[in-house]
C-alpha cells in the first residue's frame, strides 16, 4: 500500500513536469511572433512622446561591403545636364481659359490695418502644435521585433475604380513657357570672400559628415539614428527613410564614395512590406519617392535602379487613388486583404497631405512616360481648383481638414432604385410565428462553425481567408464560405433577421405562409441590404451615375466639419501653396491653373494673414498668422499673431513666386517675411527659433514702434481691473487692522480702569503699598483675550491668582518682585554665558559677526491673499516663462532640426545676391550645432529658452535631406543647384527643370 502510494505521487509530480515543460517550449516558441497581430494598427503617441523610450536593439542587417576608407581629396561634384527632361506625351490638360501667361502688372502692394488680439482671446482656440494634426500621424514609432517566419507583401489588386484609357488625364505638351530668371547675377567674389564662403561650406559638410557617419554606423538600413544613445528607429515604414532621404545631398556634397554605397544599398529596400499596417502617403511620398527621383536627377540618371525602386513605391501607392472620386486615402492600408477591398477617401483629411503630392508623381511620369501618374494628381489639382473657383469660408485659401469622401450623406431622401426589392411591411395581427421563451442551448448539439474558404482548383492562395466588405456597409463584412459546411438549416438560423430581404406575399396568402412553401433568400451575388449586385461595375450600373455610388450624392471637396473654419499658411496646409508655383515650373509654365490658383491664394494671404509685429528694435518684419471665420471675414474674423517655424518657408515661396510671375511688389513681402524668422532666431537665449509660439501684431504694417506699456497691456488686458482689486484689497485690510487696533486699545482702556478700580479698593483698605506701573501693565498682559494667564483662569470658581497676589502684603510683593528679577538676570546671564563658550568652542566670539536685531518694522511677511498688481503679475509671466522680449506665449519650446527658415534665408540670397543673408544663416548655424551636437550626430532639443539644451534624442532625416541642405547650398557657389534649373520639393529635393 505505502509503495502504490508512492509511486502515485511519483506519477503525479512527472505529469506536472511534463506540462511545466510544455508550457515553456510553447511560451518560448511564441517569442518568435509579434506581441499583438496588426501591432502598427493602433496608432502611435504624439511626437513628444517619442523619446521616452528605445526600441529594442537587435542585430542590425546585413552591411553592404564598405567603400575604400583611404582619403582623398575631393571637387565639388558637378551635376550632370544629361538628366532625362520631360518628353512630350500624347494629349493635353486642357489650360484654364482667361488666364494670360504674362506677368500682371502688381500696383504698390500696402497691407491692411490688423486689430490684434491679446494673448487671453487667442489661446482660447489654440489646439495642441502638430506636426499632422490628423490621426492616424505619419510618423509612428514602432518597436523592434525579431524576424517571424511568414511575411506578408503586398500585391497588385485589381482596380474596383479603373480610370478609362481614354479619360487618363495626360501630361500637358508643347515648348515650355519661357520663364523669367530667378536668380540674381551673380559677380566675382573677391579672394577674402571666396575663403571665408569656402571655410563656413566646409565647417557645414564636416557636420553633415558626422551625422551620416553616426547613421551609419548605428542605423544603417533603419529610419532615423538616436543621437544621444546610438540606438535607432523606425517610424516611416522602416524603409531606411534617413538613407534614402539623404542621398542627393551625398552627391551635392561631393561625397561620391558615401552615394555609391548609399545606392546599392536601396536594393535591399523592401517596399512591399513594412512592420507598419498603413503606409503615410504624403511622408512616403516626400521622403522616398522625392529622394529616389531627386538622386537620379542630379546623378545624371547613371544610377537605373533608383528610377526603378521609385516606380516600384510609385505602383504601390498607386493602389491608395483606386477611389470612386479617385481623391487618394491618406493612409492607405496595403495589405492584400484590406487592399483588395473597394475604398474611400477619409472625410477629415489633411489638406497638407492631400495637396502636396504633386511634384514627385508628375516627376515620374516624365521621367517613365507612364501618364497614369500624372492623372492621378491632376484630378487632385482640378477638385482643388473647383472648390477654390466655387468658394471658401476665406475666398482663395483653403481649410486645414477636407472631406475628401466625395460623398454627401446629409442628402435626404435618397431614392433607391426600383429594382431593389422593399421589405414587407409587419401585420401586428399575424405573428410569423409563436413567441417562445427561453430555450437554453445545450453546448453537446452545437457544432463548432470553422471558416473555410471553398478550394478553387489552380488557386495558390487556398490556404488563406478572403474577407468581403459588403458596398455600401463598410463596418459590415464576412468572411466568404464561412457557413458552407453546416448543415442547411443550421445556416438558415445563422441569418439575421437584419440581413432577410422578405418579397411581398400575393393577397391571397395573407392569411400566413405555407409551411411548405420555402423562404426566398437572395443569390450569393446581391447585397442583403440594398439587393444590388456585389460586382462593383454592375452595381453602378443598375444605380446609375445620378445617385453617387450606392448610398449618397457625389460632391467635390468640402470643409471637414462646419462652423468656423481655420486657415494659415502653417503646418498642416503649407506644402498645398508652396506646390502651385513649384509645380507650375515643373511642367515648363503649360498650364495656367497652378498660376491662377496661386494668384488667388497669394491675394488672400496679403489681405488677411500678414501683420507686423512689435519688436523692442523696431525692426521691419513680417509673419503670417492663422485666420478663424465663419464665413463673413469682414465681420467675425480673428487673427492669431502666431510665429511658427514651419510657416517660415513662405518668404522663399512668395519671393521665387515675385520673380516667375512678375510681381515685383511681392518680393519685399518676402524679404520681411524671411527676415521675421531670423529675428525669431535672434531673440532666444539659444539663438533657435521655438516651433510655435506668438507675438503682438501691430495695427499698421507701416507705423510700428515699440511701447513697453502696450506690450504689458497685451500680456496682462486685464491689467486697470487688476490693479483696482490690489487698491480695494489694500484698503479693505488697512480698515481691517485700524479697527482692530481700536478694538485693542478699547479694551486696554477697559483693564486701566479696572486696575485703577483694584488700586483704590487697596488704598481704601489702608494698604500702603498701591500698584506699580509694572503690576499694572501686568494686569492688562494677562487680561488680553489670548494670554495664557489668569484670564484664561476666570471661568474657575476660586479667585483668580493675580488678584490673590494684589491681596497680600507690601513687604511680600517686593520681595517677591527683587527675587523675580534677580532670577530673570541670572537666567540672562546664564544663557550669555552658554553662548559665549558655545561660540569660542568652534570659533572666537570677537570673529562672530553681529547682526542687529530686526525692528518690527524692518520685518516684511508676504501675504498670500493679496492679488498681484499690473506690473506683478507681467513680471511674473515673463520670468516664469522666460519670453524673449517681444513674444507673447510660447506654445512649443522645442527645435528639433527644422530647415524652413534657413530655406527661406538660402532663397534670399540666391534672389537678391545679398551677402548679409549668409552671415544671417552663419549665425543660425552655429547657434544649431551649439546646441544639438551630440557624439554621434545632432538631436532635437526640449527647449530653446534655456541653456542648458537638453536633447531629445531624435534625429529626423530631413536634418540632412533639408537643413544641412539649405546651409551646405548658402555658401556654395550660385550654379549648384540654381533655380533656374531645378525646383526642389517640400523635402528639399531637386527635380530638373524642363528646358525653354
């Protein structure tokens, strides 16, 4: 019995090892996959969260065998001019009628009076700084997983929006416009100039160099390096986005060896798959497809595989267009089994993202010939254009969110066609059927329903599961030939009653169906709710092109919500206006609607948008605010004075705009503008500019002169009511105290009597020894309300023992008087004493300094009830959030590597030819590096109002796509990259020109 019992414990403690053991081979077999399935679905947290933490470091890829590390001198690399131009294609857009291709005579430009805001009605309607205010961002921060065994790639889907070949909207043709020059002529430099230009361009690319060296070393094939901890990121797809948005400056640079590597390298770039469940169309379409393009342009197109790595992206986001209104969707969900469903455009669209495609598609259809590029952005353009013709809320700019959808669900009634078959109605009479109660189920009768796809012979894919999206119903799908191997009625009790389609019975059967008679149900092919054909083509054509498609009117490009719309020239719509003009350039001045779009825009921008602010300098600036309006500016609209560093890049789009369209008077708009962002730079302890903030705008551009008091008024509007409360406050508690004091002094009056009362009961008693001034004031001390003497005694029966005392005899009070004070004085002395030997032991006491004893009257107590005055209370605001002299809030501190203002200073220089714009971007320059240089590269900072720069640790890749860029081109000479050449996009890539 003791051995059976034995060996039934043995066998118990062997089948928990046994499970212990499985458990773990499984948990260890589980870390080979993603945390969650779909992890990129959710989307990432704002962009100051992103330095919280690392990714996790794993064993970075495979390197491409190293170029030769033996230095050697290099030239300036040249740019090629064999770079393929746009070739003429078949068919033309056809050119907005009316416009004219000359410059338009511009009168004496004067900007209008401005009513500025303080900064207490401003911030009432300030949202959050971001980058992209539409979620989900296009930048998301996505952890480092290990390889899993399976991949999934995109795939080509076919169309459920084809474009017909014969509406394909091609590239225009003809001889390009002949534009006016850009840039200015250029003279000699003189030797002294020469070297000091050569020295800051060298200092610049020694920086650049440093940077890439940390990238790759740290990050090589990853998105962006972390500067501060060598560890890397991935928020763009993890298609390298620092590499490829890097590689035209490589060779602008000269730097051949760093290019060619960098080349070879995009042939281990994987569009067709991405740890991020979306792609970022914009992002991806600015950073990758830019660089691609740019870097084989000023390559001389010698590297092929550039061109055919960008076409290889071009047709993947391609999918992103296949809409009914062909408006693209702005994070397009590339994985087979959502792509191959039908799609619309987002109804809250960025307009930033929306608008700013067009550089690089049109690039690549002239650079391919494939004119299906091209459409897909000029139907853009055309929505764009009819809804600035049509009207906005601000005539000729637009909103920052766009419903895109090209649907208008607020349409009632919207008829059906009559071929769909109508529910029948309910007779409350005749129930279908008994109500029954609740039967429970019993679980031994139910059979586990297993999703199975019905095997096609020839199908490779028969493994896997396709999903169908019903039209109409995108919240409603279901996974095709779930069902089909139960049994028939089974699957009848698995139909909703929602998805029953009842045909209307002949009035002869009203009396209720026949329990033979079986229930219509719809073929497999037809939607359960509309009864329209699950082929997208059919559907359409049984609906008819007069009701949208399946459930709402077709509308073009509107506001995203309604009420008070928002417009500026900042993040979020900038990119959208920069396009017109550049994208004008592009192709060669042959269609007019990007010129009259952008006529339209700059005359909005000038009425509305620009003021001048008041500096302590008086300097002569400008910047462009954000508007709000309900639709009636003249009325109800407000300006926000905001000084934000992503609209800096409009002084170098108005000013190359001044010169292509002959608008002589915008181009000392546009020298202010860009001279408003330097002075931003200037007034900060760090010499950066902060990424949002405000000022005081001045009411005339013309007459603006610093006042300390106005400025105060600004900050503190509520300043005169403030400073009356401290007044009222002041004299309220002065009444306070003075009646205090009379209420004191009442009741001393009070006890002088009452000892004077005690001093003639003693004489009347034949005492000979009255009161003393010193037993009198005695008897008021321990009379007050709060002393802790008899007083405090009189609600006792016995006597109290001051007037015990006062009783007693004159002998006994002097006696007792000496000896109280003798005891005092010994006290005293004792206490000296203590002191004396105290001080002598750690130091001689004639080395003690003395400190006189504070009167009551040198003693000041802070009152925390007491309101702060006018004066107070701005000196507070100022110190406490450090504003430079000038500014009025700071809505984001940081800088993390930005390039719009010193694009704007480079555009200057190269326009006007003046040498101060380079010493104005040298200081720039040197204040950057101060503060962002790091061991392996240079980070974004928290703060540019303190000096102590603390980093973030980020490093975007438009540092060296664009910042770098700008201040490497500022101090080359004027034939790199001249803009009368090339034309760079938002991401500062430069796309050639066609010639004249």
């Amino acid at each position: 019995m003791l051995r059976y019992r034995r060996y039934r414990v043995f066998l118990i403690f062997a089948a928990i090892l046994t499970l212990v053991i499985v458990r773990l081979r499984h948990t260890r077999d589980w870390a080979q996959y993603p945390l969650t399935a779909g992890f990129g679905n959710t989307p990432a947290q704002k962009e100051g969260n992103y330095g919280g933490s690392s990714p996790v470091k794993t064993t970075p890829p495979a390197k491409i065998e190293k170029a030769k590390e033996t230095p050697r001198p290099k030239t300036q690399q040249k740019l090629a001019s064999s770079t393929p131009t746009p070739k003429n294609i078949a068919s033309s857009t056809p050119v907005a009628e009316g416009l004219k291709s000359t410059p338009e005579s511009v009168p004496q430009i004067v900007l209008p009076d401005r009513e500025p805001l303080p900064p207490t009605k401003v911030s009432m309607e300030e949202e959050d700084l971001d980058l992209h205010p539409v979620a989900p961002p296009g930048r998301q921060e996505l952890p480092a997983f290990s390889a899993v065994p399976t991949t999934i790639h995109w795939e080509k889907q076919v169309e459920h929006f084809p474009v017909p070949a014969e509406s394909i909207i091609h590239l225009p043709t003809g001889v390009p416009v002949k534009i006016p020059k850009i840039q200015h002529a250029f003279n000699d430099e003189t030797p002294t100039a020469k070297i000091n230009r050569e020295k800051r361009q060298s200092k610049v690319k020694e920086e650049f160099k440093k940077a890439w060296t940390g990238y790759k070393k740290h990050a090589w094939l990853h998105d962006e390096l972390s500067p501060v901890t060598g560890n890397f990121r991935n928020p763009f797809c993890g298609w390298a986005a620092t590499l490829v948005d890097s590689l035209d400056t490589l060779w602008i640079m000269g730097l051949e060896d760093e290019f060619e590597e960098a080349a070879k390298a995009i042939d281990m770039i994987d569009f067709t798959t991405s740890p991020r469940s979306d792609i970022p169309m914009f992002e991806t379409t600015i950073r990758y497809m830019g660089g691609l393009l740019a870097a084989y342009d000023v390559s001389g197109g010698k590297y092929k595989n550039l061109l055919t790595k960008a076409k290889e992206l071009g047709e993947i986001l391609m999918g992103a267009f296949d809409t009914p209104n062909r408006m693209p969707v702005l994070y397009y969900r590339w994985k087979p089994t959502f792509a191959s469903q039908p799609h619309r455009a987002a109804q809250r669209s960025n307009l930033a993202e929306l608008g700013s495609l067009s550089m690089e598609f049109t690039r690549l259809s002239q650079l391919t010939n494939d004119p299906r590029y091209y459409d897909a952005i000029a139907r853009i353009t055309l929505a764009l254009s009819d809804w600035q013709d049509r009207g906005t809320q601000l005539p000729g700019v637009f909103p920052d969110n766009v419903d895109a959808s090209g649907c208008n669900r607020t349409v009632a009634d919207v008829q059906l066609p009559k071929s769909v078959p109508a529910e029948a109605p309910i007779s409350p009479a005749k129930d279908a059927e008994e109500p029954i109660g609740f039967q429970p189920v019993n679980p031994e009768n139910v059979r586990e329903v297993r999703p199975r796809k019905k095997k096609v012979k020839g199908d490779k894919n028969d493994h896997m599961l396709e999903v169908q999206v019903l039209p109409g119903e995108p919240s409603k799908a279901q996974i095709l030939g779930w069902a089909e191997d139960l049994p028939v009625g089974h699957k009848q009790k698995m139909v909703s009653k929602r998805d029953a389609v009842e045909e209307k019975p002949p009035a002869a059967d009203l009396a209720g169906p026949s329990p033979n008679t079986p229930t219509p149900t719809l073929s497999p092919t037809t939607d359960s709710i509309t009864g329209l054909p699950l082929d997208i083509p059919a559907a359409k054509a049984a609906v008819g092109d007069t009701v949208g498609d399946w459930d709402c009117v077709i509308q073009g490009l509107e506001p995203a919500s309604p009420g008070r719309g928002k417009f500026s020239m900042g993040g979020g719509q900038d990119s959208t206006y920069e396009y017109f003009p550049k994208e004008y350039l592009l192709l060669g001045g042959l269609d007019e609607t990007y010129r009259k779009m952008y006529l339209k825009t700059i005359d909005a921008v000038r009425k509305w948008m620009l003021y001048r602010p008041m500096v302590p300098d008086n300097r002569d600036i400008l910047f462009s605010g954000s508007i709000t309006t309900m639709g009636d500016p003249e009325l109800d609209l407000q300006l926000s004075a905001d000084v934000e560093h992503l609209t800096c890049f409009i002084g170098g789009m108005v000013g190359m705009s001044a010169k292509i369209f002959g608008i002589e008077g915008d181009l000392e708009i546009a020298k202010r503008l860009a001279d408003g962002c330097v002075w931003a730079y200037e007034s900060t302890l760090t010499g950066i500019m902060p990424e949002g903030a405000t000022v005081m705008p001045c009411k005339s551009s013309e007459h603006c002169t610093w006042n300390e008091t106005a400025y105060w008024e600004f900050l503190d509007p509520t300043g005169p009511q403030r400073d009356e409360n401290l007044r009222e406050y002041i004299a309220n508690r002065a009444a306070l105290e003075a009646e205090k004091e009379a209420k004191e002094e009442a009741a001393k009056v009070a006890l002088r009597a009452e000892a004077e009362l005690a001093n003639a009961e003693v004489r009347s008693g034949n005492s000979t020894s009255p009161l003393t001034e010193e037993d009198l004031s005695d008897y008021e001390l321990d009379a007050l309300p709060d002393s802790p003497g008899s007083a405090a005694l009189k609600k006792d029966d016995p006597v109290s023992l001051h007037k015990r005392q006062t009783l007693a005899t004159s002998q006994d009070t002097h006696e007792q008087t000496a000896n109280a004070k003798t005891m005092y004085q010994q006290k005293s002395e004792h206490t000296e004493s203590e002191l004396a030997s105290m001080a002598a032991v750690g130091r001689p006491a004639a080395n003690i300094p003395e400190s006189p004893t504070p009167t009551t009257q040198d003693q000041v107590f802070y009152d925390p009830g007491q309101p702060l005055s006018h004066k107070e209370y701005v000196e507070q605001v100022i110190n406490q959030q450090s504003l430079p002299p000038g500014f009025a809030t700071i809505k984001s501190r940081k800088y993390i590597l930005r390039p719009e203002a010193i694009e704007s200073v480079w555009y200057m220089y190269r326009i006007t030819g003046d040498e101060t714009w380079q010493d104005k971007g040298w200081r720039m320059f040197e204040s950057i590096i101060n503060a962002t240089s790091t061991e392996h590269g240079h980070s974004a900072i928290y703060d540019v109002l303190d000096g102590a720069h603390y980093q973030i640790d980020e490093m975007e890749s438009f540092w060296l796509a664009e910042t770098l860029k700008y201040f490497y081109l500022l101090y080359s000479t004027p034939d790199v990259i001249s803009l009368d050449e090339w034309v760079l996009n938002t991401e500062a890539h430069p796309f050639k020109r066609p010639v004249a």
